[in-house]
C-alpha cells in the first residue's frame, strides 16, 4: 500500500516547476535548486520545455508499474501528469501515428548517466501502448537488450553497465500504429576490451555470465575452469581498485535471462552452443603463451592451442602457422618469415579481437532477420489485424557517454568525438535552426539568444586534409610511423586551434582536447596499432576455412558486411558531419518540408511538423523506401531467411570477404555519418541523462559535479530557448488545412480568409495568445501545441461520436424498414396461404356434395 500511495503521487501530482524553462527567476542558481530539491523527494525527471531531463537514481524506484503505462497512454497534455520517459515515448508514438514521419528519441549523458535504462523504460512502455502485428514481437524486442547487454556492456570505473557501443534501434510501425519489426544498427564496438581492460575495469559481461551459469557438463568441455585461471578475465586484478563482480548467484540468474532472451529471439540449440563455444575459446586464446627462440616465436602451451583449434573448428597445425609465421608474395615467389614474441601475441590477440566481433556482427544479422517484418520465421499475424504496406520507424539512439579516466586512449577518443557530433547535433536542432528560421520569418524578440557553438571542435576532427582523423590515417600508412611523429604531427597541424592542446611532455605521445565536457588528455602510445587493427591474411583464411559452421558463417559475414558498408557510404559524409545537413533537403529550421503531401492517419496534412511534438523532419516515400534498402551496411537484407544465413559459409567465395582495406578512424568516421543522416530524416525527441555524483550513490545530490554536466549540454541556454522561443512552427496552410476544422462549432469558416489573417482568426476563435505571425508560418509555444492537439483529439471523437450515432439511426431505421416490410411479407404469405387453404376446403366440400348426390 505504501508503494501504491506513493505512486500515486509520483503519477499524477504536478508541481510548479516540472518545467525548468516556466521558472520566473531563470539562473544557472536557481536550476541547480530545483533540481536538487525534486532529486531529494524523488522526482528524477524534469522538462525543459519539450526536453526530458532525468537525473539516474542510482536505485529502483516505484515508477514503472501498469498504473504508470496507463497513466501516460494518449496524454492529452504532457502537462497533465508528471514528466516521467513514458511522456517522452508516448508523445513520439502519437505524433508518428499522427504525422506518418520517422521519429527519433536522442537520449544523450555522460557515462553512468541511465542512458541505457532510460531507453529499455522507454522502449517497454511504446511496446505497452502500440498493437502488435504479431503476438511475440513485442517479447522478442524487450529481450534485445538483455542479449546485447551481455555482449556489449562492460564494468568501468564510471559505471558497472557501461554500453561499450552505440545502439540505433529502429521500431518498424504500419500506418495504423502497428508494430511490425525492428532492425539494430551499432557502431563502434569496443573490442580491444576482450584482451585489455584499465585497473578498476572488467571484460564484457558475457566471460562472466558463462563462467557463472554453465553446468559441470558444458564447462568440462570447453575446459572453463575459474576467471582467475584466464588471463583476459585477470588484466586489472593486480590492481588495489579491481573491479568487483557480482555474486555467483546474481551472475548465473543472469545467465538464465540470457539464454531465456536468446530462446524467446528465436535461437537454435545449435545457435547457442556455437556462441558459447565461441566465446570460451577466447578466453583460451588468451593463455597462448610464446617464448623467443632465436627472434622466433616458440609456443609453450601445445595442449592450450588443441583446445582453441578444437573449439573453433580449426587445425592445430594451421592456426600455429598463422600465428607465428607472415607470408608475403613477392615475383610470383612466397616468402616465409617468422614472427617474434611480441608480434605472435599482438596476433594472437587479433584473432582474439576478430572472432569477438565477428560474433557480435553475426548476433546483430540475426536478430535482425528474426526481427523482421518480412521475415520467414515469424508466425502468421494476429487475426483481424490489418496488414498495411506503408510504414513508419520510431528510432532510440542509445551510445556511449562523453569519458574522461585517467588514462584516454583510442577508445576514448573516438567516443568523444561521437559525442561531441551529437552535441553539435543537439546545437543545430535546438538552437542554430529554430534562430535562422526567426531571422527568415521576422520574428523579434528572440534574436538576443546565445549558445556554445562547438562546430570548431567538430571541424579539428572531421575536416581534411588536416583534420585529427585524416592525419591519424595518413600516418597509419607510413612504415616508420610511431606515437611520437602522431603527435608531431597533430602539433604542426592542429597548433592554434583553440580545442587543441600541445603536451609540455615532448619526449611523450601525449596531447589534450578542450572538449564540450571539458579538458581530456590523451596518451597516443597505441592509436596507430588499434587504428590500422592489422589482422594477417593467414588468420583471415584459417577462420574462413573453419568446419565450425558457426564460426566459418560468423566470418564470412563480418567481412562482407564491412566490404557493403564500405563501398555503399556516400560522398557526402564530411558535409553531413560538418555541416548536419543532407543535400536532398532544404534546412528551414527544425522542419524539413517537402512539396508532397503526406497522408496523416487521422486527417490530412501538407506539413511535417506533428500535432503534438514541436519538431519535423518532412521524408516521403522514395527516401523511405531508399533508408530501407539495405544499404545500412552493418545489416543483413530484411528479406534474408534464417537457413540463408547459415548458407553464407557454403555460398560466399572467398576472394569476396577479404577484410576491407580501411582503419579503424575511416570506418568510424563512415558509420558516424550514416547514423546522423539517418536522425536528420527524423523527427527528434532529447532526453538529457545526468549524472547527480561520482560515487554512483542513491540520494547524493553533488551540486558541483551537477553543475558542469547542466554547462556541457547547454540546459540554461536551452531554458533561455525554450522561454522566448516557439518550438512549434507551421505553415499557413498546414495549420489551415490542420486546425481550421476546431472553428466549425463556433459557426464560422475560414474559406474567403487570407492564410495569415485566417490563421490569426482561429487561433483568437480558439483563445490563445502570445503567439506569432511570421511571413510564411504560425510560431506557437508548446503549451500553444498541446492545447490544439487536446482540441484536436476531443474535435475528432466528437466526429467520431457523431458517425457513430448517424450510423446507429441508419441502422435503426434500415432495421425498422425490414422489419415492416418483414410483417407485410409476412402478413401476404399469411393471407395467400389462408386463401389457398380456403380453396382447398372448398373443393374438398364440392367432392363431398357430389358424392352424397350420387
């Protein structure tokens, strides 16, 4: 009861300062208070404006019960209610079924900020609200994320489940707010983790799960003994601050989640067992241990070697060969040389590294051919629903957060510079078009507005030819190339460029980045190493040739997709992340408009900003169908079947799935392009995750550590937007063609009206105010947009009920006729039977007269 009480609260009481932007006193002060205070009585989430800030609670909290996905299913207004993530899903499902225009939920925040339980809540509560075309969908999808948790997530300093990859979910809608599919997307997986942590950190949390869960059966032979006897589960635990691992009995519950996840997905005995054992034999790769014998690598532990070649299906002979031998072409001649120590485990750790991502590749493949709309897997939809061809996507962004540990290397690097697009992202979404537009229109008021502007930072990065990731992969090229040079050569390019810092250190690969978040330094030691991710050709072919269907298909898949992805990216991937502009599009603030005409589910509108979000990004049918031809790259083709899959090991050659020739910086940069032109063909929704102290402690509020988190994500500048802004802004004749039907009970109309004088007509008529007339367009606050979308919804029910009481007279007085006409039949059949029976009464009569005559 005292959990129900206080969700009742929680639920459905408002303060006055859910919304951050609406405060009368606005300081990064007063911020900093209301925060604190909201945190301390629970209240995790705050609005600014249309923005979603959630503080992580460190806890569980009674927030997400069936009370709360009622309370927040088709929200007249978000005022309502508290601001709760289900707010956030639920107004970007209503506006897609409304608009028939892809959406996309940002949810951003440094490390350990919530951002992944944020998008699970808000995942689960979309799947709550929509129908489902199909009845294990929706099951099938909330297991994703504890697959990839497991495989993707990791402990760090920062957080014990840090997602160690970005996540693109896209959620495949019908035209009638129909779930129909999924497809996953991901980039930038953190493999250099599987044989290297930092003190403090741990491997993925799949070498833990299988540790903990398998039985003495499984473990017996694929000969797993404890973490302490592997060498990649035991890189940080000669340090005081190791990580600290879950008890044996919380590891082997989640090692049943898993393998129930994988089930319900729709995993094959044979599927499992292939990953398992896959995953086990990294972790004996990882005791490969070699000595120098004349400069030339000696394997110490033979019978370490037999169980690797046993468990991925190799010859033993073989993989030793491809592990201490190069081979090299030369005039028609090959010639042999053998690897020393050093580069012997250097490839042994490669092939560490490749068969770990070659399983995440092939898991991602395969849940997204299971997840399919047009998958052969999937059973036959639930009756009586329809099966609409045009479809919408609902996309959930969930990546890793800004990091700066003590030691940054090239997985921080590249993951700060992930984040610092997105905030340039997030700049140009909120800021940089909602103020170009009001110069346009002549809106005044609002010119007065600043913002941190980090395009600088974004060109150091991205621009050529003396951009930091053109000039990592032109030292990569050099034979003689080394840390120290790197560094020179970012000094000699990058000197006097106010986000780049030159180390005092010169004897040392060092520089720092004066970043959105703040100062990071770097240490260059391994980023040409990890950047060029040299794998031998002998390796390659070894694992192609493999009889372990898993790993041989696993293979050739991770190489031909690297190849698609490669050659399908567009030129235009520099202007896409410089500028966040797509050439097919003409920017006009937050809204891309089209000459087409998009057919909402509801009514019919000629505009792309939605009924009940303040953003629009216009896409019509041809680009829709262009994002969902396969040409994502990390995906395999929808109309893949499962067996074919499994074919590729039989069918692909093996000239064709070479490893692309590309580094680590060129296919990070590609894939980071591909994924912000596909948020600028959606509508966007933010959610700001943060981090209330460093010590992940529940109910400690650190004001400071608070403070510069609300600096880097620019909230009091967003406050500041959102105050003197208007969010919401449609063209004269969309909002006619969209609002000028609420007028219709007021008994006016609209039709010999001008469009701007019209638009003012209604939205006096309707009793709104301070609002604005542009040249072109109607600029309304949010409040201004829930109101008219309340009216909206309560017009069309009273349509609605309307038709519904027309039909029922119809149908009473189509009843009524044929049930006289039934009585008159009747009474006719009646009649004509009476008379039929009186002749024949009457014959028989006459026969009786005559006979009694004779």
């Amino acid at each position: 009861m005292e959990q129900d009480a206080a969700v009742e609260v929680d639920v459905e009481a408002c303060w006055g300062d859910d919304d951050l932007s609406a405060l009368p006193e606005l300081n990064e002060a007063t911020l900093l208070r209301k925060l604190d205070e909201r945190y301390c009585h629970g209240r995790i989430y705050s609005y600014v404006g249309d923005i979603l800030i959630a503080v992580n609670p460190f806890r569980k909290i009674p927030l997400y019960s069936e009370k709360h996905h009622t309370v927040y299913d088709k929200l007249g207004s978000i005022r309502d209610v508290a601001p709760h993530i289900y707010a956030v899903a639920d107004c970007a499902y209503r506006t897609l079924c409304v608009t028939n225009v892809d959406q996309v939920v940002v949810i951003s925040g440094e490390s350990g900020a919530g951002k992944t339980e944020a998008a699970k809540h808000l995942i689960r509560h979309v799947l709550k609200v929509c129908r489902s075309a199909h009845s294990d969908i929706g099951d099938q999808i909330l297991k994703v994320n504890t697959l990839l948790e497991s495989l993707g997530n990791a402990g760090t300093v920062m957080n014990k489940n840090s997602s160690r990859f970005g996540k693109f979910l896209r959620l495949h809608f019908s035209a009638n707010g129909t779930i129909s599919g999924a497809s996953l997307a991901h980039y930038l997986l953190e493999k250099s983790r599987v044989v290297q942590q930092n003190k403090g950190e741990g491997n993925f949390h799949i070498f833990y799960l299988l540790m903990a869960g398998l039985d003495a059966e499984q473990k017996a032979r694929m000969k797993l003994t404890s973490c302490s006897d592997f060498n990649y589960l035991n890189g940080s635990k000669s340090s005081k601050d190791s990580l600290v691992l879950p008890s044996n009995a919380v590891l082997e519950e989640q090692f049943k989640e898993l393998e129930q996840a994988m089930v319900v997905v729709g995993f094959e005995d044979s599927d499992i067992n292939g990953l398992f054992s896959s995953v086990a034999a990294i972790l004996h790769i990882g005791n490969l241990s070699f000595t120098d014998k004349s400069d030339k690598a000696k394997l110490l532990n033979p019978d370490t070697l037999a169980t690797v070649a046993s468990l991925i299906g190799v010859d033993s002979a073989q993989l030793l060969a491809a592990l201490t031998m190069q081979y090299t072409v030369a005039c028609g001649d090959t010639i042999k040389r053998f690897n020393t120590k050093s580069k012997a485990l250097n490839y042994r750790d490669s092939l560490a590294k490749i068969i770990y991502s070659c399983i995440f590749d092939w898991v991602i493949n395969l849940l997204n051919t299971m997840l399919s709309p047009n998958s052969s897997e999937r059973p036959p939809s639930v009756p009586g629903q329809d099966q609409d061809l045009s479809s919408s996507d609902l996309c959930v962004l969930d990546i890793f957060g800004f990091e700066n540990f003590q030691y940054n290397s090239f997985e921080q690097f590249c993951i700060n510079i992930a984040n610092e697009q997105l905030h340039y992202y997030f700049n140009q979404c909120i800021f940089a078009w909602e103020l170009q537009e009001y110069a346009r229109e002549g809106i005044r008021g609002v010119d007065g507005i600043l913002y941190t502007n980090n395009q600088e930072t974004v060109q150091l990065f991205f621009s050529k030819p003396v951009g930091m990731l053109a000039l990592l992969d032109e030292e990569s090229k050099l034979q003689k190339a080394t840390p120290l040079t790197l560094c020179s050569k970012f000094n000699q390019n990058c000197k006097g460029h106010p986000s780049f810092i030159k180390s005092k250190q010169q004897s040392r690969p060092l520089f720092s980045l004066q970043h959105y978040a703040g100062k990071v330094d770097y240490d260059a030691t391994s980023f040409l190493s990890k950047n060029q991710d040299a794998i031998s050709d002998s390796i390659v072919n070894c694992l192609q040739e493999s009889s372990n269907e898993f790993i041989q298909t696993a293979v050739n898949m991770h190489f031909k997709n690297q190849s698609r992805y490669s050659s399908d990216m567009s030129k235009n991937v520099g202007s896409v992340l410089l500028k966040c502009e797509i050439p097919a599009f003409q920017v006009s603030g937050k809204s891309m408009l089209s000459s087409s005409t998009k057919k909402s589910r509801s009514l019919k509108s000629t505009d792309s900003n939605p009924i009940s979000s303040p953003r629009g990004l216009e896409t019509d049918s041809s680009r829709r169908k262009l994002r969902r031809s396969g040409k994502s790259g990390l995906t395999f083709s929808k109309r893949s079947s499962k067996k074919q899959l499994r074919k590729i090991a039989a069918t692909a050659q093996i000239a064709t799935v070479k490893k692309p020739p590309t580094t680590i910086a060129n296919f990070f940069k590609m894939s980071l392009g591909d994924l912000i032109s596909k948020m600028l063909m959606s509508m966007p929704h933010f959610v700001r995750c943060i981090k209330p102290n460093s010590k992940l402690n529940p109910k400690m509020f650190e004001r400071e550590y608070v403070q510069r988190q609300l600096r880097y994500t620019g909230v009091l500048d967003t406050c500041r937007i959102r105050q003197a802004g208007f969010p919401v802004r449609l063209s004269f004749p969309a909002f006619l063609a969209r609002y000028s039907h609420l007028v219709v009970t007021y008994g006016w109309t609209v039709a010999n009206a001008t469009d701007a004088n019209a638009c003012k007509l209604v939205l006096e008529k309707l009793g709104l105010k301070n609002y604005a007339i542009g040249l072109n367009k109607v600029f309304l606050r949010f409040y201004h947009n829930e109101t008219l979308c309340h009216k909206l919804e309560e017009f069309l029910a009273a349509v609605v009920l309307f038709q519904k009481n027309v039909r029922r007279t119809l149908a009473q007085a189509r009843f009524l006729r044929g049930m006289k006409e039934k009585r008159a039949t009747d009474l006719y059949c009646s009649a004509m039977e009476d008379q039929e029976s009186f002749h024949t009464s009457l014959t028989s009569l006459s026969a009786y007269d005559d006979s009694e005559h004779e």
